[in-house]
C-alpha cells in the first residue's frame, strides 16, 4: 500500500507540472494543430495505431494499452509564420505579423495492471492566431483574429485482449476568441485620419468525448481508428466594444452578446507495419467535418440603430468551409540498443475553405508537409526534436469566377520546431525499474498478455534468483564393477 501510495504521489506531482505549461499562450497560424511533441510530428501524425508512448493517446486512446509502468512527455511547438496578401490590380503586397507563437502540450500515462491503463492529456488541437497592419486596404475584413484553446482529456484503455484494445476518454476544452476590423462608416480614412473599429472578445468551456480501438492480429501490422467528437463552445457573455468617432458613438454602443463556436467532429484511420527489427512504417487517413464551421454569429444584446424604426440584432462571420481529409505517412527506426531514433513522414492537408468566402482571417488553401525528427533515450530520460514546413500552397480568389468580394492571391509557409522531453520507467513487482536496452524488436507482442509470458527485461536489479551450484557428487559406479577385499589363499568359495 506504501508503494501504491508513493506511485500515486508521483503521478500527481508530474501531472501538476505538466498542467502548469497551459498557462502559455496557445495560438498558431491556421486552425487545426496537429503538432502536439516531437515523435508524432517527425512522423507527420501518422500515430493512430503507434503503440506506447503517451503521447499518442491523442490519435487514439487504445495506443494506451501498449505501454508499460509510467509515462510522462512534455512538448512545445513554435510556429514561425510568413503570410503575405497580394492586390492583383495593384500590385501591392502586404505581410502579415510573422512572430513566434509557442504551443505547449503534456501527457502522462500509467499501467495499473496487464489489461488496465491510465492517462491524461494537456494540448491544444485548434487555435488561430494573424495580424495584419491596421492601416492596410483589407482592414474593413480583418486586423487581427485569435481563438486560443486548450483541452484537458483523461483516457482509459482496456487490453490487449488475443490482439484488441479499446480506449474512452473525456474532453473538457476552454477556448477564447479576439476579433478587431475596422468598421467603413462613410468617413475618410486617407491615412492620418482616426480608425473606426470594432472589438470582439468571448470565452466559454466546451465538451466532448473521444473512443479508439486496436486490433493486432500478427505481430507484424496493428490497425487502429479512433473518434473524437465535435465540441461546441458557447460564449453567452461576450463583449462588443465600438471604438468609433464621436458622431457614431450614440449609435455603435458597447454591449455583450452570444455567440457558438462549433468545432469539427474528426475520425482517424491508421495502419502501421513492423518490416524488420527497430524499423516501423504507419499509414494514416483523417476526415475533418469542417462544414461546422459555416457562419460565426454574435447576437447582440442590444442591437445596433437602423433609422427611426429598425435594428440590427446581429453580425455574423461567413466562412463556409466544407468537410476535408489528410493523408499522412510516417516511420520510425530505432538503433544502437534503442538508444537513438530517427523519423520522417508526409503529410498532405486538402483545403477545406471555399473561394468565395476566403479571407484574410483566415486564408487557407491545400498544404504539404514533409517533417524530420531525431531522438535520444538513456535511463528512462528521452528527449526529442523535430521540425516541419507547413506548405499553404499559392491561392487566387477572384470577384468574376469566385464572386469575392475582396479578390487577390494569397501564400503562406510556417516553420514548425518541436522540442520534446519525457521520462519513463518500467514497473515490476510493486518497484520502478529502469528499462533495459537491447536490439529487440518492437516490444508489442499479440496476446503476450494472455499468454503469461513475463518480459525477461523487466527484472528487477538485484532480485533476481542467485545461481545455487549443486554439490559435488561421487561418480556411481556399476556394482558388477565394485572389486572387493581381496581375500586369503584358500578361504575362497
């Protein structure tokens, strides 16, 4: 019961540093992050049916199942971002702000028994961040927008049972949104002249659920899928603030609103082969209901005037956004002893925003990702890195063939640097162990579970059973072959 009770001790303490790196702001370019450590984005996430590892329980709360004793990782993203919008008529191209947004992400894992495991995550999977100039020509649609998630996700996995495991996990997820543009009021705004300007802000908690399976039928391939809900959050106490000119401001009134933010259910599909020892290759498939995300509403709690008579109650956001799928593929090879690893993957990501609703808000087209990733483990302690460009490929909108209202070219490319830290350890017997390296294949054996058969690594140091030589025994010698006494002359029979 100590034991137990120092294990648990433990875990909390680890788990409550791990919780302290959300205090950071969570933002990046674009919308859905899937960069949560190193391993995963060295392999482009392709991590559906990875195995151990506690991370992975992000792309499916099964891959629990195949880890032993207890887990901790913490990682940290930087995106580095170069966006730049391009006037067709003009000529003129305008940047947007390219500074570093960090993302952190922690999880931990440990296994109670042969079929019972535990884990926890900290990540943050959706988020947005961009600023253009205040003074540029698309002002009107956007300065600056950010939504910043994070998410708090316990899992539980069951197994493997004769090659299954199963895994449930609950989302609980807070999100906040900024928005400011300015507002085209009929006044001059040559550049000197002051900004009209309209400021959005809301936050709210919002909840999900998340299912994985696992199913290894030789030792060779592992198939996983996994399901994440959709999450809405609900902001009912949002706040409108108008910044406008003094012949407005009777008009344009501070005031709260409501407003819903529906994220996107996502279903993952996965396979990963096992060729040849320390080397394993995974290929992955995500579907993304991005048609959620369709028009953004803020109901107003007072309105605005319209004349004498009329008000508008609401203003709205229209996107558009049709569901998409990403294909990843991604492996891993492991060397010296398990000391070292190296990884390397692909990701292509389909554009899911319509031409005629694109904007500088959030200006997205098709991506391609190559990523790399190197590793290193000693004593239970890993550390990772990895690094990948985003590719948003060129994208033209036009008023005549697309019917936008705000025309021109756009392009992006973001650096993505992941530096990753863990440690874990083996537990047999009630007592941590360090793990023992060796060049053995992948250690997720089928049913090694049901079949009793202990893991010859695990032993712990210095329990082991002493060699006992047994004590030397005379030769045994046929009786027919004893010789006897010799006896006297005569007296023989």
């Amino acid at each position: 019961m100590k034991r137990l009770t120092h294990r648990i001790r433990i875990f909390s303490v680890v788990l409550a540093a791990a919780m302290s790196l959300t205090s950071a702001v969570a933002s990046a370019n674009g919308f859905y992050i899937q960069e949560m450590t190193a391993p995963g984005l060295g392999q482009a996430g392709a991590m559906v049916a990875a195995g151990e590892g506690p991370a992975n329980q992000y792309w499916n709360a099964a891959n629990l199942a195949y880890s032993k004793g207890f887990w901790f990782e913490a990682g940290l993203t930087t995106f580095i971002p170069i966006s730049w919008y391009r006037n067709d008529v003009t000529g003129v191209k305008t940047y947007a702000s390219d500074a570093p947004q960090p993302v952190p992400a922690a999880f931990a894992s440990y296994r109670i028994n042969d079929w019972l495991t535990v884990g926890i995550a900290e990540f943050t999977n959706f988020g947005l961040a961009i600023n253009w100039p205040k003074d540029w020509e698309g002002n009107h649609k956007i300065i600056s927008s950010s939504m910043q998630t994070f998410t708090i996700n316990p899992n539980i996995a069951f197994g493997p049972f004769k090659g299954f495991s199963i895994g449930v996990g609950f989302d609980a997820m807070y999100g906040n949104f900024k928005i400011k543009k300015a507002l085209t009021l009929g006044l001059d705004d040559r550049p000197g002249n002051p900004l009209n300007l309209i400021n959005l802000s809301g936050e709210a908690w919002g909840f999900g659920a998340n299912i994985g399976l696992m199913y290894q039928p030789v030792k060779w391939v592992r198939i996983g899928a996994s399901y994440r809900t959709a999450i809405k959050i609900a902001a009912d106490s949002g706040y409108v603030d108008f910044d406008v000119s003094e012949p407005w401001a009777a008009r344009f009134k501070d005031q709260r609103f409501s407003a819903e933010i529906n994220l996107p259910h996502i279903v993952f599909l996965g396979v990963r082969f096992f060729p040849a020892k320390g080397f394993s290759l995974e290929l992955d498939a995500q579907w993304i209901q991005w048609s959620t995300w369709d028009t953004l509403k803020f109901k107003l709690s007072e309105g605005i005037p319209l004349g004498p008579t009329g008000k508008q109650d609401e203003l709205s956001e229209v996107s558009k956004y049709h569901d998409a799928w990403q294909v990843r593929i991604g492996g891993e090879y492991r060397f010296f002893k398990n000391h070292f690893a190296v990884r390397a993957g692909f990701l292509w990501d389909q554009n899911p925003a319509s031409a005629q609703y694109l904007s500088p808000m959030l200006p997205d087209s098709n991506r391609v990702m190559p990523c790399i990733s190197f590793g290193t483990e000693w004593a239970g302690f890993f550390i990772d890195v990895a690094y990948m460009p985003v590719f948003t490929l060129q994208r033209t909108v036009t008023w005549e063939g697309d019917g936008n209202n705000f025309p021109g070219t756009y392009k992006n490319i973001t650096h993505d640097l992941t530096v990753s830290l863990g440690y874990h350890f083996d537990v047999v017997k009630g007592k941590a162990r360090i793990p023992k390296y060796t060049d053995r294949e992948d250690e997720e054996v089928v049913g090694a579970n049901e079949l009793g058969q202990g893991d010859p690594e695990m032993q712990p140091v210095g329990e082991a059973e002493e060699f006992q030589p047994e004590p030397e025994q005379e030769p045994s010698i046929p009786e027919d072959q004893l010789q006897t006494e010799p006896q006297p002359v005569g007296e023989a029979e």
